[in-house]
C-alpha cells in the first residue's frame, strides 16, 4: 500500500486524476471520521453496558507442559471486552484494517501522499469551492488517523514518529498558502530523493553484476588433472582435484590477521610463577572459545594438573578441561568453550591447581573481560523490518552525549566505526 499510495501522490497531476484518487482512497479507508464510525459499531454491539455484566469463560487450546502433561488455558473476560474484540476482528476495508492493527507508518504515507494532492490540485487553479471540500476531508482523515490511534480500538497505539509527520502534513495544508518553500519540499524535493534512490540502486546492481561476471583467469603453464588418468586405488587423488579446484576458485581462501589474533592474547599469569598460562580468546557468535597454552617453568613434575573456570553474567561453561600430568619445562594446550546465553559484557576467571609430590600448590588467573563489542557486527536489514522491529521492541532511548565533532556525517560515522553497527539509510538520502 505505501508504494501504491506514493505512486499516486506522485503522479497524479490532473485535477480529474487526483479526484479519482480521492475517490479510491474513500473506498479502502471507510467511513470517516474513524474513531466515531468503530464506536457506533460497538453501541451498536451493546458495548455500554452496565459494570454488573456476567463475566464471560473464554479457553484456549490445550498446552503442553514442561512434564509433558496437558493443561487447558482458561480467561475471564467482561462480555464489554469480547464485544470489542468482536468488533476489531470484524471485516473492514483494507487500509483501515491495517490501521486498526497498527500500521500508522501507512497512515503517515497516506497523510504525505493527501497533502501532495491537496498542494497539486490548489496549483492547477480548479474550483475554489471544491479544492477545500476535499482540503478540509484531507485534514478530517489525518486527524481521524492520530484520535483513532489514541483510542481503544488499535492493537498497537501510534507511535510519536508518525504522530509528529501527520500533524506536519496537516499544518502543511493549513498555512500553505503561507508557506511556498514546504510546498516545494513536498512537490519537488521527493522526486529528487527518489532519483537519486534509482540512481543509487542501479550503481549497486551494476556493481553486483561485475562481481559476479569476473573471471577467473588460469596461467598458461598451470597443470591440468584428468581423473579419468588417475591410478586407481588412490583415495587422495580424487581429493587433491577438488583442493585445486577449491584453490583455483578462490573459495576456501581464509587469510588470517596475526595482528587480530594477537592482540586476542592475555596473559594469565606471570613470568615468576611455577607455571606460565596464557590464553587466546576467539568469540565467534555465541561462543567464546579458550585455547590456553600451560607451560612448566619449574624442574619438578606436575601432576594432576587441573585448570578450573568460573564466569560471572550469562556465561556458562560447556566443558570442565580435564586433568594433566607436565614434565619439567614442558607445555601444554586446553582448549574449552564458552556459551554465552545474552549479549552483555562478562568475566571469567579461574586458577591452575596441581601436585607435586605430597603438597598442592594453587595460582590465581587473571580475570579475562569479554565486551560487549565482540558481539556486534555490522547487518542490514529491509526498511520494512526496521519498522516492524522499531514499533516491536520500542528501541527509542534518548542519550545526551557530549563531543566536539560539529559535522552531523562524521559523528554518525565514529558512532559507527565505534559501535561497529551500520546506517540503514542509502548514501544517497543522507548527502
């Protein structure tokens, strides 16, 4: 509906064509104003009733507990509260019903869409009379869009980012004879948006469409494998084809940054102590990998040698490492994972316990501190679900923040070279 309802904004530009629209968009909305129409479908229910009213048994199917036994879910609802579930779920036209289930960022779409052609249709110099007929049915829908939105009859109430754009679109449309330049941000401006939006997806797919089309190129003098030459009874030769194959392709290429791997190096205890230990902390998804490398700095043996871990937040530990008997300057490497239940910052810390001869000899490890960062990666996603996932989790926090970067473009690239999160919004929109 929103590219529907943009389309017709855009391009309706005869005064005939925007009263068809008109037309149109009468027969998916329904009766207006809306907040008065669903009411008098609920007095119409019996819906003002006296607090007296028996309450009404409503079930559910049946559960399946966490025993395995069944278990049947049960409700006690007003007969005024069914009555008005039975008067959301009844049939309604479809812009209407997208907005009783809260989809008011359509409703915002519709309010851009109806000041475009309120704003067009005043320019074309029709009948006075008529262009604020349905100026002043314009402004009654926008209006009836936000009180309904208030109301008891949406499943989701509006959110303030499409509040605050519908009561623009209708201070627009009261004062635009006012003010000429919000006319021409509504009139002019979107088409360049949108030109530039084209122009910034074609340059993608172009892009795409090279990276795809590229060849890899085989030196002359390379060296050709013909299975059906190979010798039989040799199991690698089938396997050494298809390495070649793999590397002449590209696809099991995997350069590891030795700089990133060491700098994912602690030390876990000191150079005087009995028994050195560092660990290298490899976070991948959910899961923090330990490969801990246990050296022997004395010329005694070590026997039963046991590394021990503890986390502290929502970090658990898969694996307990098991025990190790080290000989006099020898090494050794555990390996253990970590699963990590919610994306916040944690500790781990521990110790190496071991024996030597009758005595038991303990050293404390230093804490290793997994942040937070490890686990953002930079994602995208359609606007479609940012919407859907903005109006679900109810992301908007408001955070002063003090810095001495003036330029808006450079501090939103910092914040995200710092919080290693990416801008959903096409270069295009932001220059």
């Amino acid at each position: 509906y929103r590219g529907a309802l943009w389309i017709v904004g855009e391009y309706c530009a005869q005064p005939s064509d925007i009263e068809d629209a008109f037309v149109q968009i009468r027969k998916v909305i329904g009766e207006i104003p809306i907040l008065a129409a669903e009411q008098r479908l609920l007095d119409a229910a019996g819906g003002d009733v006296q607090p007296e009213e028996p309450l009404v048994k409503t079930g559910g199917a049946p559960k399946v507990l966490e025993d395995g036994t069944y278990a049947t879910e049960t409700a006690l609802s007003s007969a005024a509260a069914a009555r008005l579930e039975a008067v959301k779920k009844a049939s309604k036209p479809p812009l209407r019903a997208l907005l009783l289930n809260g989809d008011f960022y359509t409703g915002s779409v519709l309010a851009s869409t109806l000041s475009k052609l309120i704003l067009r249709y005043n320019q074309s110099g029709a009948n006075a009379k008529k262009a604020h007929a349905i100026r002043a049915e314009a402004m009654l829908m926008m209006t009836s869009i936000i009180r309904v939105g208030q109301s008891k009859f949406v499943t989701v109430p509006i959110d303030e980012d499409s509040q605050e754009r519908i009561m623009n679109c209708i201070r627009v449309l009261s004062e635009m004879s006012l003010n000429r330049s919000v006319n021409e941000v509504f009139l002019l401006d979107t088409k360049a948006a949108y030109a530039k939006m084209v122009a910034t997806e074609e340059k993608k797919a172009q892009e795409k469409r090279e990276k795809e089309s590229k060849v890899k190129a085989v030196q002359v003098d390379d060296v050709f494998s013909f299975r059906q030459f190979s010798k039989k009874g040799i199991s690698d030769a089938t396997e050494d084809y298809e390495l070649d194959v793999s590397r002449a392709t590209g696809s099991n290429d995997v350069v590891d940054d030795i700089a990133s791997n060491l700098s994912s190096v602690i030390q876990l205890t000191g150079f005087s102590d009995p028994v050195y230990a560092e660990a290298y902390v490899k976070v991948h998804g959910f899961d923090i990998l330990l490969d801990v490398l246990i050296v022997n700095q004395t010329t005694t043996t070590m026997q039963n040698l046991c590394l021990e871990f503890a986390t502290l937040g929502d970090l658990k530990l898969v694996e307990r490492p098991s025990t190790h008997t080290l000989g006099p300057h020898s090494f050794h490497s555990v390996k253990t994972s970590i699963k990590v239940s919610s994306t916040e910052s944690g500790v781990i810390f521990g110790n190496i316990i071991w024996e030597s001869g009758t005595t038991e000899t303990c050293v404390v490890l230093s804490d290793i501190h997994i942040d937070i960062m490890d686990y953002i990666k930079p994602a995208t996603c359609t606007e479609t679900q940012f919407r859907s996932m903005w109006t679900e989790f109810e992301w908007e926090n408001r955070v002063n923040v003090t810095t001495e970067i003036t330029d808006l473009r450079k501090y939103l690239a910092h914040l995200m070279s710092s919080t290693n999160m990416a801008c959903l919004t096409p270069e295009a929109a932001l220059s």
